[in-house]
C-alpha cells in the first residue's frame, strides 16, 4: 500500500461501561460480572437507605405525621438487614427452620414431578386430534379459581400431606399443560413433513419429531412452572396451618406482623429459587447440548 | 460411452427402455377460498418419467414462481392428495404400477429441515436403521462413506445447527439417500444461490444421482440455465390464456424438452452449446413472459 495514504479508522470506539448501555451492547464477563455486583450492591443500598429513612422519621415526626406520609408507608415495611439476619439465625435455632425448608421442599418437588408427568402425557396426546379437546378443557381450567378445586380434594383425601400434594400438582399442570402445548405446537409441519416422507411411521414420527427434540424446551417449562409452584405453594400450606412449611411459618410470622422473619423466609426461597433454576439449566446443558448451541444461534 | 455410464456403478444388464416408473396422470388440484370458491391451481397435469436404459436420471419441473410447483412437489410426495387424477409408482416388477403413497418418494425440502437433537450422522443413520432396515454397524458405514464422499466427514459428530447452508443441503440430500428410495425431490435447489455455488449444487446432483442406477431426481425450480444444465428432461410448467392473451387459473405441462434426444444432456460443456441458448432464450423470452 502507498505509504502516502493516510488512513483514519472509522471504527467506532465504545467504553465497556456505554456498551452496557446500548441495545444488545456487547460486554465482555469481567463486565457482566461487574454489573450484577453492581445490582447487588444498589439493592443493598436502597435497603439500607430505607431503614435509615424509617428510623429518622420515627424520630422526628409524630404518629399523626407519620401515617400521612407516603414516604414513611412506603420504607416501613422493610426491616434492616441485621434484623433479617438476626431472624433467620433465631428461627434456625429455635423454630426448627431447616424442618420446615425441608418439608416445602419436598412438597414443591414431588408436586413438580406428579404435574411434569401428568402434562407431558396430556400436551404430547394433544398432536393425536381425539386428545386434543382434552387438552384445551385442561388448558382452560387454569381461569377457575383454586378454591373450585379445594372442596374436591377435601373430599377425595385427608387433609394434610396428600391434599397439599394435590392441590400443587394441579394447580402447576393447567399451567405446564398450557406452555408444553405452546412449545409442541410451535414445532414447523416441514419436520413432521420430513419424518412422513423418509417412510417414519406415526409412532417414529410423534418420538422423532414431537417428543425428542422438545425435551429441552421442556425444561424450561417445568423450571419456569417450579416457579409458580413456589407461589402457589405458600397459600397451598396454609391449608392446614398445624404442619410444617414455608408457607405455615410465613402465615404465622405476617399475621403476628414479624416482619423480619417474614422477609428471612422470603429470602430462604429466593436461594431456593436460584439452586433450582442453575439445577435446570446445568440439566439442559448436559442432556441437550446441543439446544445451548441453537439458542446461541 | 458417455461421461455418465463411466460412472454408473448399477446392474446396466437389466435394461428395460422406456418403462413408466411414475406417472403422474391427469391430475387436478382446487383451494378453497375464503369465500367458499374454488381455485384451481392444477389443471389436468399429465406427465410420466420413464426408465432410461436403467440409468439414474435427473427430471426438472420448471415454472415461474407461484404457479403451483411446490403443490406438485406435496402431491408427488403424498404429502397432499389431488383433488381428481393420480400419481402412479413402479413396483418392483416391470410395468406394474400403484398409487403413490407417503414414504415413497423422498422431499429435500427448501430450507433442509433436519433433525436438530441428532447428530449429522445420526441423521443418516436413523433413516437407513428404521426404514431401508440396514443393519446398524451397515448404516453407520454407508452413511460414513457418503459423508467422506461429500466432504462432511469432519461434520460426522456436529449438530446439524453448526453446519452451513451449503452443508446442511447436502446431509438433506444424504439423509434421503439413504432410505434407499428411487425418487427424490429436490425442491428449489438453486434458490437464493450465487453462481459458484449453483454450480457446486449442479455437480453435487449429478454426482448423487450417479451414486445408485435407481437414483431418480424431480427437481423444482424456476432457475431456468440451472435446470438445463442439470437435467435429462424438463418440463415447462404453465397455463393456457385466453383469447385476450391473460393466463386462466390452472397450471399444467406446456412443453416437453427432451435434452437426451435433442443431445444435450451429460454433456460437461452444455453451455457453450448453440441449441442449449436456443432452449433458454426460449424458455426464458418466449414462454416465460406469457405465464
């Protein structure tokens, strides 16, 4: 190249910190790790900032001030992180706590294994067209309100163990049925299509093409249905409020307004939350690598 | 001996000239409208691929976009069934035929779906385990041997996502191969193709239709060089006008060029032939503009 040209890069230069700004900016790990612990430590401030902000109005201002005022409501039911702490270690030592994880565990895993089953059996009968009304009737009955279902199993089993377990397991199968439906019935005819016309018959067909490459998204389903299972599961519990659970202990603390207890066990569950979700993920990645490959395009 | 019987590796000693191995006999195909109407999209559709002296061959259907190729694809492949007419297949014996039915002849579709959960190799050794009933360990052999054949061998363990465009067609071809079927569809294999490429596409045609004597090619496309180029046979697909000179709905076989007979086909430099440019500028001045 002629050593007279002068050339001007037009590349555009970014920092890492506006790239985190931009639509799909790409940032590098060290960045993405920074960011979250950056979250992390916003939210800790924010806590933080709220109590203080809490015990200054305390101080300064009267009960009839305090009541009016939208700032106090909205800081006053947080309270600070030593009490947080403070209640975990106590319900720890003194409350059973890990009995009590234990026993809501057990429930939100049995409960996602019943409903996983039963609706991966009901959404793949929905590709055979006699099924396939079954499966709306079930997808519809995700409107009814759970007390519909609450006299039946009162009915159909003791109350306790067996009626919590069906209470979850049904209320996470409207749901799952729904999203695995979604997921088979996004699966493009030409892979039906192709099956047909190498001679698959229809079993080969509805494994090849409908069961096996769903599995993965499957996955997601169920991790995302374990989520609304911890939703339901806290109001499930309350049911028979004489057992052990998240739930009952959570009952118990906000109806004697325990706050810190309360917000204790909420952060148990979010930890909970987070093992289960890294637990379906590692599950994906080592059963169907291949579905990570594709998601990355 | 032609550039083509040097590479044919099939029983040339079972010549039958001539025989119908599909024909495809005075088929029709209406859609139903939103208004209840029907429109005819296939309009007394007749034409027959014989056997040529037990050679492969590579028959194109050609026609202009949305004129109803993709409908004779699914009807030829009995993904759909034609409103009258019929599709008749070969069996085993001469001049014995049936209806086609699903399975017998095998689709490249379009946008070469694969299966994604299996590997490249998987993906023809499944076919050849479940439906040609190959042993396992033959399968696994022959699909090797075709992979090496076509420079995917070092694509035997990927998943069909990491494989290219160009890649991916030729497992999609690979994969019908191996069912050991006699017809295989290509639908519109040069699309959206640069001109290298459509030429990489034309070689790996030939070269895969010469792999069995009982390979036979249908190719949909509305490329018309490329079509010429590759076949033995073309047949122009289009509609009949009125006295006004517009095309009435229904599409059907307008001619027949026979690239055999006019001492075209096999040819390594057809395109420098003067008959060959006859034929395109025919097709591509003449009738084309009409459909």
């Amino acid at each position: 190249m002629d050593s007279n040209i002068e050339i001007t890069s037009t590349k555009e230069k970014t920092s890492p910190l506006l790239e985190a700004f931009r639509v799909y900016g790409e940032v590098s790990t060290f960045v993405r790790s920074n960011l979250i612990a950056i979250w992390v430590l916003l939210f800790l401030g924010l806590w933080l900032l709220s109590v203080a902000l809490r015990k200054s109005m305390a101080e300064t201002m009267t009960s009839t001030e305090l009541l009016d005022n939208w700032l106090y409501n909205l800081v006053r039911p947080f309270p600070s992180p030593s009490e947080v702490t403070t209640a975990l270690y106590n319900m720890w030592a003194k409350h059973q706590l890990l009995s009590h994880v234990w026993s809501t565990l057990k429930l939100n895993v049995i409960g996602l294994i019943y409903s996983s089953i039963i609706s991966l059996v009901i959404s793949y009968l929905s590709v055979i067209p006699i099924f396939k009304p079954f499966n709306s009737f079930v997808k519809l009955l995700r409107y009814i309100p759970f007390i519909g279902f609450t006299l039946i199993f009162f009915s159909l089993f003791t109350i306790g163990w067996p009626t919590k377990v069906a209470m979850l397991t049904t209320g996470m199968t409207f749901f799952l049925v729904t999203s695995m439906t979604d997921v088979i019935n996004s699966i493009p005819r030409m892979k039906y299509e192709l099956a047909k016309v190498l001679g698959y018959n229809d079993w080969q067909v509805f494994y090849n093409v409908v069961v096996r490459p769903t599995l993965p998204q499957m996955i997601d389903m169920v991790a995302q249905n374990a989520a609304i299972g911890w939703i339901m599961i806290t109001s499930i519990e309350t049911y028979s409020r004489n057992e052990k659970g998240i739930g009952t202990q959570l009952y118990a603390y906000y109806s004697t307004n325990n706050l810190p207890e309360v917000y204790a066990l909420l952060l148990i569950i979010g930890f909970i939350a987070l093992l289960e979700d890294s637990l379906f993920s590692f599950l994906k990645r080592f059963l169907f690598p291949y579905s990570v490959i594709a998601e990355r395009g | 001996m032609t550039e083509r019987e040097k590479v044919v590796t099939g029983p040339l000693s079972q010549v039958n000239l001539l025989e119908p191995l599909l024909t495809v006999d005075n088929v029709c195909k209406d859609f139903s409208l939103n208004d209840g109407k029907k429109f005819p999209v296939l309009k007394n559709l007749s034409f027959s691929i014989k056997n040529i002296q037990n050679k492969p061959q590579i028959v194109s259907i050609l026609g202009p976009s949305g004129i109803g190729k993709t409908t004779i694809l699914r009807i030829i492949a009995a993904l759909e069934r034609p409103t009258s007419g019929h599709i008749l297949i070969t069996e085993d014996e001469p001049n014995k035929m049936r209806d086609v039915k699903l399975g017998d002849v095998g689709v490249v579709f379009q946008k070469y779906p694969l299966f994604d959960d299996l590997s490249v190799l998987d993906n023809l050794v499944q076919p050849g385990i479940r439906i040609a009933k190959l042993d396992a360990k033959v399968a696994r052999e022959q699909a090797l041997q075709y992979l090496d054949k076509f420079e995917l061998f070092k694509q035997s363990l990927y998943w069909p996502v990491q494989l290219s465009g160009g890649q991916r067609q030729r497992v999609a071809i690979l994969q019908q191969l191996m069912t050991n079927k006699h017809f295989i569809i290509l639908d519109e294999p040069f699309s959206g193709l640069d001109p290298v490429s459509i030429t990489n596409v034309i070689n790996l045609i030939k070269n895969i239709a010469n792999q069995h004597t009982l390979n036979t090619f249908i190719i949909i496309t509305h490329d018309i060089t490329s079509a010429l180029t590759v076949s033995d046979t073309i047949y122009l697909l289009g509609r009949e006008v009125d006295e006004k000179g517009e095309a009435l709905p229904g599409a059907r076989i307008m001619k027949e060029y026979d690239l055999i007979s006019e001492g075209l086909a096999y040819l390594p430099d057809i395109e420098e032939k003067a008959r060959f440019a006859e034929i395109r500028k025919e097709i591509k001045l003449d009738i084309f503009p009409r459909l």
